[in-house]
C-alpha cells in the first residue's frame, strides 16, 4: 500500500485497556502509539484491579511486535503481521513529549493533552496521509475536535449496533393472531412436541431459539431450525409456559416464562437475560440454578460470579476468604435466596442447607480465568459492565455440561469506558443470536414492586 494512502490512528490508553489486541484492527494503516500511552499502561499494569490484566496483556503485546526491532525501525514502524509485510499494517512508538516550537496547542503536562498535540502536529507536517485519534475519551474527542483536529473517532470494531433499541429483544412478536397470518402449514409430533414449517417470509429476521409470541392468549413458539425459505419451530403453549415452576418460582408475565423456559432446558448452554431492574433476571436464574441442581441432578453445583466495579469510594481491602470478600457485591444473590425460602419455618437453616446440597460457590471474576468448568451452572451477574474480551474469557471457561447464563441492564452501567452499544453484554447478545446453543430474552416489565416500576419508567 502506498504511503500516501495509509491513514495513521492514533490509539489513547483506554483503547488498549478497552480492547487490548486492538492493534490488530486497522488492517493495512500505520498504528501509532504515543509514548504517554506507554507510560500510563505502565503505571497502570501494578493496580490492584480487572483494569491492569488488560494493560499487562496490550504490553506484552507491543514488546512482542518490537522484541527485535532496532530504535529506528520502532520509530519508523514495524509489521503488525511479519509473515505478510506487503499486505499488513504497520506499528510504531512515537515521541510526544518535545515537539518543535510552535506546535502545541496545550501548553500544560496533561496526558491527553500531549496526545492531542501530536495528534495535531502529524496532521499539519503529513498532509498527504488523513491522521485519526481513535479514544474512548468523550470529552477527548470534543478537545481534540475544538483544538482543530479533523479525524477524531471512537474505537467501534466491537459494536455491532448503532442504537441499543435496534439490539435483539430474543423474541418475535406478531399483532394480533399468529395462527391467522399463517394460515395452512406442515406440522409434525416428536413425541410430546409438535413441530411446525412455515415459510421464512413470516418470520423476517428470524434467528435460532427466537422466542413467538402474539397478541392471543394461546401461543407461543421457539425457532429450531432454519432452512433454505422455511423455518421450523416448536409449539410451547403460552399457557403451559406460564404453568411451568422452578423451585416454587412462577412466572409472572410471557416473558418470565420465555427466559424460564431457556433457564430449564439442558440443551441451551448460554443464557442472556437482559431488562430493567426488577424485571426478575436473578430470581428465575437462581430458582432453575437451584431446580436443575438440586431436584432434577444436571449439575453439580452452582457457580455465581460478578465484578467489582467501585461506584462509590473504595470501602478497603475486605477480611475473609474469597467468599465473605465476594459478599457486599453478591448481596442481591443472598437477597434473592432469602426470598425463595422465606415461607421456611427457619430461614437461616434452609438457606445453609440449599447452599450446601447445591454447593453454591461465590467467585470473583478475577480469579475465574485459567479455569476450566464442568457440570456446572454458571451466573454471571450484572454483565453489562464487563466488556466483550472480559466475557470472552469467562465464557471461554465452560466445559462440557456447563450452562452460563448472563444477565444485566444496560441502563445501569458503572464502567467509565462503556456505553450501552459497547458494553461486552450487547456484544454476546448480537454475536450469539444465531447459536444454536444459546437464547436471548429481554424481559418487560418490572416485577418487584409499583413503586419499583413507577421509578423505573419515570425516573
């Protein structure tokens, strides 16, 4: 590729911390990295938090691209892939620290600063080539933009929607009557189920495990395979869903019912409940946990995870074993058990008992890594701060028999660098819509309490 027609991007910290392989994404351009960049990865790397893996793995990145390379080759910029130099991208450090008199913007130390004066100085001494800071940094971008930088960009590669409501909801759902649209179409009995086929212009958009749903009181259906012009699904019942129960938990509403229905069956290995809070994502997970460990014998034991975002001032170093340090995060869990057993003549002893007979463990998601899981129910609560290569890594750690469900809210997000249409939990949701060992279901409606949904529809 010609020089004159690369483009050169300029990553800032929190794109490698966000994406650490990020490097990896500009296919044929010059990536270019500061060496404040380098020195904020640096003081970074020794935290005590998910954030320092991330800066550790873009480090032993980088010194793995410029391991041989001599001081002008790191300047003037290296493959990012060796075995195909004429079709790669290329890589290299740059000096943000002195530039010639006359071209910073920023006068101050600031890191940002420094990145945007380079930024600007490659954009006015390389005109030929376009210049692009790419930085997670909203008011980065506004600066950067308002000290007269042309290119300033998001790091996107990992999001796959523009806007969270065009986000998979995991169901269909047809106005009015379904049967009546259809009209005639095959159907056949596999022992209990019956099984339908219908043309594929009926269901636009139709994905693997898609929930059916309409307006009657009647039907409901599930998506199980998808072939050239037809699809066929199963016929569930909407009022055989809505008498299903795990561990004396019945669903409210259809949609309860569609993410109960997902939670129970064995052949599903991936869960992703999402929705408002209330809308009872961790009471169904934690009943089926409970049913499909306890009653029926599919697992072996319960595994409930999360991280540990500081939304508040840090509360210190907790005493204890893994567990008691896990518990102020995993206290909705806790809340969630005692209300599965508050009928319990004594509450305490049930709930001791449950969490032995089902061996339900608390982990962090930091020491969830390396891991390999079997047999087990997986819940990986409150996911939407966590981003795609943090639930790749925990997913990546299922074995055979293992189930994983993921659940969260997109409207409550802790993580400074996420935003709904980046966050890890719309990622699974539009990358495994077409799994067949996975479901999706958006829950509707809040179910704790009036006062829980009038403060979440008007607040």
């Amino acid at each position: 590729m010609d020089d004159n027609t690369r483009k050169r991007f300029i990553l800032d910290t929190n794109v490698l911390l966000h994406e650490p392989l990020s490097i990896y994404s500009f296919d044929e351009h010059t990536v270019l990295i500061p060496m404040t960049v380098l020195e904020e990865l640096d003081r970074i790397k020794d935290r005590q938090k998910d954030v320092s893996r991330d800066a550790r793995v873009a480090i032993r990145t980088l010194e793995s691209l410029f391991h041989d390379a001599t001081p002008e080759e790191i300047i003037a910029g290296v493959a990012l892939n060796p075995n195909n130099e004429s079709e790669s991208g290329r890589i290299a450090i740059v000096t943000d620290k002195h530039l010639p008199e006359g071209y910073a913007t920023f006068t101050d130390d600031e890191a940002d600063n420094r990145i945007i004066n380079t930024a600007l100085y490659l954009q006015h001494h390389c005109p030929d080539s376009k210049t692009v800071l790419v930085t997670k940094d909203i008011n980065m971008r506004l600066k950067a933009k308002g000290a007269g930088l042309q290119q300033v960009e998001d790091y996107r590669s990992d999001q796959l929607v523009d806007d969270i409501r065009l986000l998979a909801k995991g169901f269909y759902h047809q106005e009015n009557s379904f049967w009546e649209r259809v009209g005639e179409c095959d159907s056949e009995t596999q022992g209990r189920e019956v099984i339908h086929t219908v043309a594929d212009e009926l269901l636009p958009g139709a994905h693997i495990n898609q929930y059916l749903i309409d307006d009657t009181d009647d039907f409901a259906g599930r998506v199980l395979e998808k072939l050239p012009n037809k699809i066929r699904f199963v016929d569930l019942g909407r009022e055989r869903m809505l008498g299903r129960k795990a561990w004396g938990i019945q669903p409210k509403n259809i949609y309860q019912a569609m993410a109960l229905d997902a939670l129970l069956d064995p052949a599903i290995d991936l869960v992703i409940l999402t929705g408002p809070a209330g809308s009872g994502k961790t009471l169904l997970a934690m009943a089926a946990a409970l049913e499909m460990t306890i009653e029926r014998g599919v697992y072996d034991k319960v595994i409930v995870t999360r991280n540990t975002p500081e939304i508040a001032e840090s509360i210190g170093f907790l005493p204890g074993t893994e567990e008691e340090k896990m518990a102020p995060w995993l206290a909705a869990i806790t809340d969630t058990l005692e209300v599965l057993h508050k009928q319990d003549e004594c509450m305490d002893s049930s709930l001791k008992y449950i969490m032995d007979k089902a061996n339900v463990q608390f982990k962090s998601v930091n020491f969830m890594r390396g891991r390999s899981i079997q047999n087990t129910f997986v819940l990986l609560d409150e996911c939407q701060n966590l981003t795609a290569s943090q639930l790749k890594t925990i997913i990546t750690r299922c074995g055979e028999g293992t189930k994983i469900v993921c659940s969260g809210n997109l409207a409550q997000i802790d993580s400074n660098y996420l935003t709904p249409v980046t966050s890890g939990l719309t990622y699974i949701v539009e990358r495994f819509k077409d799994f067949e060992g996975s479901a999706n279901v958006y829950l509707n409606g809040v179910m704790r309490s009036r006062l829980a949904a009038f403060a979440e529809e008007n607040l």
